[in-house]
C-alpha cells in the first residue's frame, strides 16, 4: 500500500522574538549609550614626565633644574630654624628621574646641603631644600628652548649679593708681586710691568658728564683722584716719591655660555662652554704674571651668567678691557678662522658678523634668565651710554689682538669686525669678543682641545692686549682700584 506522506509542522513565529531590524537598532542603542558614557565619565588626570634633572653650584648662586614634557605648577615657601625651602609641584608622580635629584646635590655645594623627594600627596611632588645658610630663592619656568623642552627653575642666591672685589681677594686673584710683598719674601721675576700714564687735564673734565652714569659713587671716586693727580705736590717737588702712585690695572675675561648653555659643538663632542673656560684660565694665569694686573673670570666654573651680569661684574671692579672668549660654529663644516669684534652702534660690518651676533644674543634665552626680574631695558640702555671713544679703543684693542692671532691659526677675516654684541655694550670698558676658532670644523675643533694651541692662543692674547697698552697706557688711578 502506498506510504503515507509525513507532513513537517510548520514553524510558527514568536511575536516577542527580535527581529533583525530590531537588533540592528539596539546594537545603535548600544554603541551610543556607550559613547555618552564615556564622554560623561571624568577623565584620569595627566601625569607631567620629568625628562632630566640638573644642578649647576657656583658661589654667586646655585642653579636646579627640572626639564619637564609640559609646564609646572608651583607654590614654594621658606622655613627657618634649620633653613629650609619647601617646594610643591602640582601634576606630577614621583618617578625615578626626579629621585635622581637627590644624588646630585654635591657636598661642596655653597648653598643646599641636601634635599629630600617625596609625594606629598596625590598628583603633589613635594622637594624639600636643607640649606646652609638662608637664600633668597627665584622660581621660575622657562618655555621651550633650543633642545630643551619645558624647564621649572630654582635658583638659589645668598641674601648678601657676592662682592666681586672681595671675591678676587679671597681667590688670590691679585698680582704675583702682591702676594710676594705680604708674604715677606723677594719678588719673582715676571713680565715687565705696563706703564701706566697720569690723567690730563682734558681727560679729567671728560669725566665730568658720566658722573650721571652708574656706579656715581665709583665714578666721583674716580674723578677726585684723577684731579689730584695732577696737581703739584705739596713737597718734595714735582719727583717726589710720595706723590707716586701705583696702578694695579684690572682685566675681565668673559668665558662665553656655561651651565644651560652649553654653546656650539664639534663633531667630536667638545663643547664651547668647556673649550672657552679652559682658555680663559690659561689667559688669566699669563696675565697675572703681569705686576700690577689682576684678573676677574666672569664665571670660574660651569655655570650660568646672563649676558647684562657679565657686563655688570665688569663694571663694578671697574675693569679696564673686557674680553669675552668664544669658539665659532657654522653649518658647514669647512668654514674655519679666528676672529675679533667690536661693538657698533650702527649695524653689523657684514651679514655674518650680525648671524653671529644674533646667535651669541640668545645665550640669554638657551641659559635661561628670569624675565621677572630681568631688567629689559639693561642692553638698551647700555648701547646708549656707548660712545664713539670706547667703540674706538675697542677697536685699537681687536686690532692688536687679531695680528697677535694671526701668527698662529688663520683668521676667518684680516680686520676686525663689529656687531651688536649684547656682552660688549659696557659704556666705560674697552670691549672685544675673540671667536678663537671654529669649533664645527674637525681639525680647528682638535687644535681647541690641544692644550700647546691653548697655551698659543692665550700667550697670542697677552702680546695682543700689552701691544694695545703700549700705545695707550690705562688712566692713572687711585691704589685700590
């Protein structure tokens, strides 16, 4: 018989069950619900990343910085009794970097005698700064700069500002026959001296005006002894040996950069600040086998020295030439020469001569300076004291240097050159700035390294600044000056 056919239900459909449409829309519900709560929910707070930690200590102040992905918040106060400076950093963890500070606060520091990382609370870094005695702190940032990227900076300087007069008679920074005369004993033969000429009269009055200037107690200090110096003597006539005066004449050597600013480099990895301080400490021991002449480094070590400090550290040992120290770079290699300039006041002598100037000028922004307490109108106000008398002497002075120079390196140009250098605008001192060699050539910057050529190059100065006295004897003035 024949099979009965099997009949297969049917299905039947749920009215609840989703259909795909409906799923379509809730998998949308789903996604935005999600989306608006995470737009909602509050975000986990940034952490800011030390990237390095430095600490520059010098006697005129000490320096630590904190280089840092993005700009920090602080809040600083001071507590006595031990000294202390307590800083908070808000936006920051603690991270093996910043701990790293600890261990570089050196023991012959002249202000911090340690310091103390921790996390005070969350996102609050807090230093504490034991100190050794009390400072007068300045906290700063400082906005990206050269390859730097963001800076906080504490710098530390003692309530009683470092008195750059006593300062070279603690050093010993006075003359060779100085020293030997206090201790008793023959002097040693050395260089003959520098002659140094009386005051004229016309000279004298030419004083008269800049008594306005600062320093004005230095300055009518300076012009009461010049006019006794050219009045009879009392007694004995006009030979008398009471009337005689010595002159101990006063030089500022200015190592370029420092600390911040390391300057230009070889392609070995020398770096100006080192070459230039290395050189200038050479010079100053030369010169001071000089009787009668003392030397004053604008900085003795690693460290920063905005470019108006510089000149003012001059100023106030009232020096009688300036020479800052440099060593020269270029984008190409090949470029190679030695160098001198001069101050001008009304543009650069050539297009290189202004590069040049414009990129020593930015040692302030690379250094970094506190624009708090920057005095802006300081280089302005300078190149307006400036005349044509100290522009003249300096270039009298680059001259007699540069053919000095000449004898052994190559020069970059047989004359001297003028810009506005920022560190040459002193109004009253004689100013050059020595661009020894190029340091982004591989062989000159191997001849800057060479002690011998430091050694030629610092004896090259010397001739050079007693070829310039021989033609223009330095002012007679008071003993101590």
């Amino acid at each position: 018989m024949p099979s009965t056919p099997q009949i297969r239900p049917q299905a039947v459909s749920d009215p609840l069950a989703p259909t795909p449409e409906m799923r379509q829309r809730r998998t949308v519900l789903k996604a935005g619900a999600t989306l608006l709560l995470s737009v909602c929910a509050p975000l986990p707070a940034y952490a800011a990343q030390i990237l390095a930690v430095r600490v520059w200590p010098a006697d005129d102040y000490t320096r630590v910085t904190l280089e840092n992905d993005t700009e920090l918040k602080t809040t600083h106060f001071m507590v006595s009794n031990p000294d202390r400076m307590v800083v908070d950093i808000e936006g920051l963890e603690l991270n093996p970097t910043l701990k790293g500070l600890v261990a570089k606060i050196q023991s012959n520091d002249p202000y911090i005698k340690q310091v103390r990382v921790g996390q005070n609370r969350p996102n609050v870094v807090r230093l504490v700064f034991d100190l050794k005695e009390e400072i007068k702190p300045q906290v700063f940032t400082l906005a990206p700069a050269g390859s730097y990227k963001h800076r906080l900076i504490f710098d530390l300087y003692p309530v009683k500002e470092v008195d750059p007069i006593a300062a070279m008679i603690e050093q010993g920074n006075w003359t060779t026959s100085d020293k030997q005369a206090a201790a008793g004993g023959a002097p040693a033969p050395t260089q003959p001296p520098i002659a140094v000429q009386p005051t004229p009269q016309a000279q004298l009055e030419a004083l008269k005006p800049d008594i306005r200037a600062e320093p004005r107690a230095e300055l009518r200090e300076q012009a009461r002894t010049a006019e006794a110096q050219t009045r009879p003597a009392a007694k004995g006539g006009k030979g008398d040996k009471g009337d005689k005066l010595d002159r101990i004449i006063t030089i500022a050597l200015d190592p370029g950069h420092g600390g911040e600013d390391p300057g230009a480099s070889g392609s070995n990895g020398s770096r100006e600040k080192d070459i230039v301080l290395a050189i200038a400490k050479r010079l100053k021991g030369k010169l001071e086998a000089i009787p009668n002449l003392r030397v004053m480094l604008t900085r003795d070590g690693d460290y920063f020295v905005p470019l108006g400090k510089r000149v003012d550290k001059a100023r106030k040992v009232q020096a009688d030439l300036f020479v800052s120290i440099h060593a020269d770079a270029f984008v190409q290699p090949t470029a190679r020469g030695s160098s001198v300039f001069a101050l001008s006041e009304k543009g650069a002598s050539s297009s290189a001569a202004r590069w040049l100037a414009d990129k020593e000028n930015e040692a302030d922004t690379i250094g970094g300076v506190n624009v708090r307490s920057h005095d802006r109108q300081l280089a302005s106000v300078l190149l307006d004291l400036s005349t044509t008398a100290q522009i003249n002497d300096s270039l009298k002075l680059g001259k007699s240097v540069l053919a000095e120079i000449g004898g052994i390196n190559r020069l970059h140009k047989g004359s001297v050159e003028q810009a506005g250098f920022a560190v040459l605008k002193a109004p009253d001192i004689p100013s050059i700035l020595i661009e020894t060699a190029f340091i982004s050539n591989p062989e000159e910057e191997a001849r800057l390294r060479d002690e011998n050529y430091q050694n030629q190059l610092a004896d090259a100065i010397v001739k050079g600044i007693r070829s310039y006295f021989a033609r223009n004897p330095p002012l007679a003035r008071n003993r101590l000056t």
